[in-house]
C-alpha cells in the first residue's frame, strides 16, 4: 500500500513506525516528519494487517541492515 504524506514522502505505509498503545497499532510514524497516521480509513482487520507488516518491516530493519544490499532486499514472509 502505498501513500504519499505532508511532507512530500512517497512510500509503502507499511515503512512506517509502528506507534502501539497497549497492545494495539495505534498509529504509523511517518519516517521523515514525525507524522502520525492512524489509518482511520481502514477497517480493523485492514488495520492490524498494515500494522503487523509495518513491525516486521521494523524488526528486520533493526536486525540488520548489513544483510541488505547484496541481491534480496527484501525477505518474502
Ligand atoms: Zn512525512
């Protein structure tokens, strides 16, 4: 899913920082601003979906980004 925010950036939603508040997505954190995007729009089922994809992203940015580069850039889940 891809979107455009404020501040000019394009690029999956699901790049975005997960925001979570007790226990639930609560918002997507806009890399570049700092804008927060509660993806109102979309139904709940829609929602958690974006928001797992988004923390997995996150993880395996934080896991390593040394492994990125070579080929696959990207693991298919
Ligand atoms: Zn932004």
């Amino acid at each position: 899913m891809r979107e455009v925010c404020y501040c000019g950036r394009r690029g999956d939603v699901e790049d975005r920082d997960p925001v979570w508040r007790g226990g639930h997505g609560e918002a997507l954190r806009c890399p570049k601003c700092g804008h927060l995007d509660p993806l109102a729009q979309l139904d709940a089922a829609a929602r958690r979906e974006v928001f797992e994809e988004a923390e997995r992203r996150l993880l395996q940015r934080l896991a390593g980004p040394a492994r990125t580069g070579h080929g696959r850039e990207r693991v298919a889940w």
